[in-house]
C-alpha cells in the first residue's frame, strides 16, 4: 500500500505529493523526488534526507523509518 | 417640498424603535456580526460621500457611457489581438477571477443592506451592491466576446464553476470572506482589508500597466470601477472604528486575518501579471516596489490612524514580496497545462531585469528557470513537446489558503505539518496555520486538491484531472505562449518552416 508523502527538495518552488513504498529505501525515495522535480532543480549527487528535524540513513526503509501517510520529509544538498 | 440638503439626512438616517420584537431579533448577531451591540453604539455611524440615488444614478450612467465608447472605439478584437501575448493572457486571468467574484459582492452588500447596524450603513451598503452589479456586468461585456478570439476567454463565465485548482482557492476565499459572512466581518474585511488595502494593486497598478501596453480598453474598466469602489470601501472604516471601541483584540484580530488572505491571493492575480506577464519596458515598476509605495506604506498608515498595531507576521510579510509570487510563477509554469491560460518563460533581458529588482532571492530563482529552460533546449520547440517540459507528480496545497506549497524560499520551503482532531492537516506558511487554529471549526472539513485525489474524489491521472475535474480541454489548458520557440534559447524553429 502506497504511503503518500509532502516532499520538498532543495532549489525547488513547490512541495510535491510523492507515493512511497513501504519497503524502498529512503535513498530511493529521495532519487524518487528528485527526478519529480527534474524539470526545475538539477540532480545533485549527494544529498541527505530529512525527517522530523533528523537527517536519516539512508538504507533504511519507509517502514523502518516510521514514515506516515501524510508527512513531510525534505531532500537536502550539502 | 424639501430641499435635496434636508431631504438627504432624514433618507439616509432614518432608524425607529422597535415595539413588538427586540432589536437583537432583528439584528442577529449570527449574521449582523460581533461584538452585538444596541443601535445607540452605531447610531453615529456615517461616511463622507452621502449621495443620493437620483444622484447615484446620474453619475453611474455617464460612467457606463464611457465605458462604451472606449469599448466601441478600441474593443473590437483586431484591437485586441494587437496587444502582446503575455498581456493578453493577463487579461484572461482577470476575465475569469473578476466578474463573479464581483458578483458575490451584490451578496456581501445586500446583506449589509439589510443586516448592518445603522440606517446610513444600510444605505451606503445598497449603493455597494448597485456598483457590484455593475463590475460583474462590465468585464462580462468586455472580456466574453473575446471567446470569439480566444476559447481561454470562456472562463470569464466558468471559472468559479468549475473545481479548477485556483478556482478552488479562489472560491475558498470568497466564499468565506463575502458570501459567507456576518455584516461585520464582511464590512471590514471587504471594504476596509479587501478594497482600502489591496484593490490599488488592481485599480491603479493594473490601470497603468494596460496603459503602458496600450489596452485602453482595460484600463479604462478598471478605472471606471475603482470610481466605485473608492466610495463604497467608505463603508468599513466607521464599521472598523466602532468595533475597535468595542473590542479591539477582535479588530485586530480581523485586520490580521483577512490582510493575510489578501495579500495570498492578489499576489498571484497581480503579481504575475506585473513581473511576467507585461513586457520589461512597458513595467514602470516592479510588483514589489508597487506594492511597498501603495500598499504596505498606505496600510500601516491607516493602520496607525485607528490605533491598530502591525499584523504579528509584518517581517515574514516584508520578505514573501521578495519571493512568494516568484515561486508561484515557475510552480504554475511547470504545471501551466493545469490551468486556463498561458505562460511565457523569462529570458535573459528579463531575468536581469528581474534580478535588479529582487537580489535577495533571484539566484535560487534563476536556477530554476535555467533548468526548465534547458529541458526545452533538450527536447526541441513545438507544441508536441509541451508535456515533455511539463510536471508530472501531483503538486501540493495548503489546507487554508488551498495555494501551492510554495512559500518560503528554494532554500527552505515553509510547510508545516499540524495533526488536529485526528487528521492531518499541512499549510505552505506560518499565518495560514495561525488562521486554522483560530477557527479550526470553520476549516476543518474543507478538502485541499489532494485530499481529494488522495480520496477518490478527484482522479489522480493528470489527462483525467485535467478534463473532468477542472474542466480544461486541450484547446484551453495553459501552455508556453511560445511553445519553447524562444530565439534566445538557441533552437528557434522559423515559424514559416
């Protein structure tokens, strides 16, 4: 069952509305919006993903991860 | 027979007491407004214009005649396909978000008519739904026959029919500020917030700018109806400073409230047609510069003249006009197909101009159009290839003021996550969140886009979103005016070819 999820990546000008898998890692998600946001922000290799004011692992699944329908997690460079 | 100067005060102020009900039976609070008090708090009540229907009606008649004249010489359509495009399609998102919402004002006034708390407000109030009438009737006339040239101009009469997403928006704030509302909130929101603070971004920013781009036509509208609205947004002042007398942490509290909700919306509806839709040398100012010189610096004054403080979020405020409307504008570009008219990327001459006038921010900005302008680079000109620089996941909004999430900076967007009474709610800012809380019961049931698709209310494939939610057809859903045909990014198709 998708999780539906607010992500919003760094450079870009608009929160988008991203289903995640319970069991992909949060470094697929965070490739997962990255390329929904391709049009405006350019893909940066490293980038860290972060959740509830915490910068997560990134093998960690959606599950593991806690994630809820309905949160924001936010795509960082740098 | 009486003279006009002692007929006027007795038709103007003519209240009575009541012998077989009470007065709060015929002033209910629930639709009067608060704070309720007995009319001898409001008996005082007046305004500068006292005109007389005789009056009212001469004057509007030698107005409306103007207006057609200007209609008769310079609009027919060859006039108005001389205007540039991006101007034209400037034009068709004041078709669409002017007329009805005008006509939810007939509404707002009619219930001041009957509801407000004075004989002389009741009056006034009148008159404003007369001149509400009339702005729904005239861009009607100007801008509906335009669908002869251009079918984006049927919005003029669909747009707050349909579950378009700025329409939803659009709706959520007229409703709740003027079809929804007590006298009290109404007046002051509307004819005080609404018409003193924000209607000169329309009125006289919009006027100049269809001057400097030749649209006699449009300017001339507009400066008929601001005539109006100049008299009938008397209304809220003596409204506001009675209320102020009597409560004044609920005046304030309105003040801040619907200068929020204001400043949401016409930062879209002028914003964008100031920094993006006029040509750089027909702009004589940018969107932030006229708003700081007509509206910030006005406000605060009339502010201080009714002893009221600053709304809480002035900084946060001060520093959206450096980019809110900016994010807006790229957002809907890349999600133009989702509206109901077109688009036109900035190039180099109007990034740089862009540049000078909004420093603090426009390198994140630039690098976004840059981007959305390699895309087209990439695939090539042509309307085929609108969709390829187009987006595809599902854009997101605010479960109050129903806009994008796109507040805040590229940098760091300013969403907020709020749980309350078990559901989830999320809002692109600080003061949206703050106006939720103070009337959750008020909210809370509303349902952004989302929500809706999330809901199985409205379908989550974009073609099908498109068609049979907002009601666009591939004829009218917005696209780049030049379809990526831009001679500076180096892949300019001869049109002739």
């Amino acid at each position: 069952m998708p999780v539906p999820l607010y992500g919003f990546l760094q450079g870009d000008t608009v929160g988008l509305l991203i289903l995640a898998e319970e069991t992909e890692t949060l470094q697929a998600l965070a490739r997962k919006l990255q390329d929904a946001a391709s049009l405006r922000v350019a893909a940066r290799g490293a980038v860290r993903l972060v959740y509830k004011d915490k910068t997560m692992d990134e093998g960690l699944t959606v599950a593991q991860a806690g994630f809820e329908a309905l949160d924001r997690f936010d795509v960082l460079t740098g | 027979m009486l003279s006009r100067e002692e007929w006027l005060p007795l038709a103007r102020k003519l209240d009575w007491n009541y012998s077989y009900v009470r007065e709060d039976e015929v002033f209910p609070e629930v639709i009067s407004g608060r704070p309720w008090l007995p009319h001898s708090e409001w008996k005082d009540w007046e305004e500068s214009f006292k005109t007389s229907y005789r009056e009212y009606v001469d004057n509007q008649y030698e107005k409306d005649m103007a207006v057609q004249a200007v209609r008769d010489a310079v609009g027919r359509i060859e006039n108005v396909q001389k205007l540039a495009l991006p101007w034209l399609n400037s034009l068709k998102i004041h078709a669409a978000a002017l007329p009805l919402a005008e006509f939810t004002g007939v509404v707002g006034n009619l219930r001041g008519a009957r509801f407000g708390r004075d004989s002389a407000w009741r009056t006034m109030a009148t008159f404003g739904a007369l001149d509400e009438y009339r702005h729904t009737q005239i861009p009607l006339l100007l801008f509906h026959p335009l669908l002869r040239l251009d079918s984006q101009f049927d919005w003029a009469h669909k747009f707050y029919h349909t579950n378009n997403w700025f329409a939803v928006a659009a709706r959520h704030f007229i409703d709740e500020i003027i079809l929804g509302q007590n006298a009290i909130e109404f007046h002051i929101a509307t004819n005080f917030v609404f018409e003193t603070g924000f209607t000169n971004l329309q009125f006289v920013g919009l006027a100049s700018l269809a001057r400097e781009s030749s649209d006699h036509m449009f300017e001339r509208m507009v400066t008929s109806i601001q005539t109006d609205e100049a008299r009938h947004a008397q209304i809220g002042h003596p409204v506001l400073a009675t209320v102020m007398k009597h409560d004044p942490k609920y005046a304030q509290y309105l003040v801040d409230k619907w200068f929020w909700r204001n400043w949401r919306l016409f930062s879209i509806l002028t914003g964008l047609s100031i920094d993006y839709l006029t040509a750089p040398d027909q702009r004589p100012y940018s969107f932030k510069e006229f708003m700081e010189e007509w509206i910030i610096d006005q406000f605060l004054r009339t502010l201080d003249e009714f002893g009221l403080e600053k709304p809480w979020y002035w900084d946060l405020l001060l520093d959206e006009l450096d980019i809110y409307h900016h994010m807006i504008y790229a957002s809907a570009y890349s999600y133009r197909a989702t509206l109901w008219f077109n688009f036109v990327i900035p190039g180099p001459a109007e990034r740089k101009w862009l540049r000078h006038k909004y420093p603090k921010y426009w390198d994140d900005m630039d690098a976004v159009w840059e981007q959305i302008s390699e895309r087209w680079r990439t695939v090539g000109p042509g309307a085929e290839n609108e969709f390829a620089v187009h987006g595809t996941a599902m854009p997101t909004f605010c479960d109050l003021c129903q806009l994008p999430l796109s507040a805040g900076t590229p940098r760091k967007n300013t969403a907020r996550v709020l749980v309350h009474a078990g559901r989830k709610y999320i809002f692109c800012s600080e003061p949206c969140q703050w106006i939720f809380l103070h009337e959750p019961e008020r909210y809370a049931s509303h349902k952004d886009i989302v929500k809706r698709v999330l809901s199985g209310e409205a379908p989550a494939e974009l073609p099908k979103l498109l068609t049979e939610y907002f009601n666009l057809t591939p004829e009218t859903w917005g696209k780049d005016v030049h379809h990526g045909n831009y001679e500076w990014l180096g892949n300019r198709k001869d049109p002739a070819a």
